[in-house]
C-alpha cells in the first residue's frame, strides 16, 4: 500500500511543478495594460485651449430646422463681423448678411457655405449656427473660428476682423489679471503737511 501512495506522488510530482511554474503568466497582462495606459494617456491628452473655446464647442448644435429670432437673437445679430476675415494658414471666412431674413448670415469658408443664426451662448461670446449642416461660427473678443461637430474638426481658426485685431494687441499690452492671482496691495496714502504723528519739538530750557 505504501509502495502505491509513493508512486502516485511521484507521478503527481511533475504535474504540480508544472502548475506552480505556469502560475505567475497571468500576472504578466495586468503589468502590459499598466505599460500602455500611459502612452493611451498621452493620445487622449486634450489640446489647451481657451476655456471659451472649449465650452462652445461642446455644445451641441440646435437641430431644430423651424429657428425663430427672438428679440435678443436679434441683438446679438447686430454684434456679428461681416464681410472677409483672415484666419490662419492663408484660409479667410466671408460673412454676409441676408436681405431676405434678419438676423441669418451666409457664412462661407472656400467652397463651403453655411446658413447660420445666432443662438444663446454659455460664455457670452457671439455664436452662429447652421443645424442642419452642423457647423458653428465662434466669434471672440479676440479671435473667432469656424468649426464642424459633424465632422469633428475646425474648418477655419484663429480668424480676425480689424476690430479683433486691435482687442488682440490690447490684450498684450494689457494682459487680463488672472482670478488666481492675488490683488496688488494698495499704496499707503502720503501723509499731508502738518497732521504727521511726530510730537512738535519743545524749546531750550532755560538756566536757572
């Protein structure tokens, strides 16, 4: 009988090696996936951009073909650059106002052209829209910029009338204060002739 449990356990003998030995192959995906999430980090790292950009262009374009101008789409027509604009890399938008409805613009960058409108904005910068085609026109203080969220790209960026131009060169003459800086600390007042805090100079005294 012990002759039969010893054979047994020999035989068995290579098996568990083979087990104990072949264990520790799975641990080795976790560390592959830890090794490629920093190079999908780096592909996934967003581009820095204006805070302003970045809101506009996740907000999802209106669909809605039935647009009616409201009182204050009206106003922000009245806010909107016409006519062409430069922008980078030699590439211009032209503007043009309808004759036929108030308020809509015909936007055209090369051979493209967009019906667009203006709508609400969550920053408060001018935005032109074109439901159907998907595309939006972002006008800055400084800069404005045509993009397309149906195809997910910029069709035209860092665009300038005169007028942005020159808020441009203001802004780098006089950069904005940012909110995370703290405020300049005031200058004392100088203090005005006769109410100083010095005690008047008392006379000689006399010899007795």
């Amino acid at each position: 009988m012990k002759r039969i449990v010893l054979s047994a356990l020999v035989l068995a003998a290579p098996a568990l090696l083979l087990a104990q030995t072949a264990a520790p192959k799975p641990a080795s995906k976790p560390a592959a996936k830890a090794a490629a999430q920093p190079e999908q980090a780096a592909k996934r790292a967003p581009i820095r951009r204006s805070a302003a950009k970045v809101v506009e262009e996740m907000t999802p374009i209106d669909d809605d073909p039935n647009v009616t101008l409201t009182p204050e789409d009206l106003e922000v027509a009245k806010k909107v650059y016409v006519g062409t604009i430069p922008c980078e890399l030699g590439a211009s938008v032209t503007i043009t106002p309808s004759d036929k409805r108030p308020g809509f613009f015909l936007v055209q960058t090369g051979k493209t052209r967009f019906r667009m409108h203006p709508v609400g904005s969550r920053t408060g910068a001018v935005r032109l829209e074109d439901g159907r085609a998907g595309a939006m026109w972002l006008q800055l203080g400084n800069k404005s910029m045509l993009m397309s969220q149906k195809q997910g790209q910029r069709l035209a960026d860092e665009c300038m009338s005169p007028a942005q131009l020159t808020f441009a060169d203001e802004m780098k003459k006089n950069p904005p204060v940012s909110i995370l800086e703290p405020l300049p600390a005031a200058k004392p007042a100088p203090a005005l002739a006769g109410t100083g805090s010095a005690q008047p100079a008392l006379p000689p005294a006399k010899a007795e």
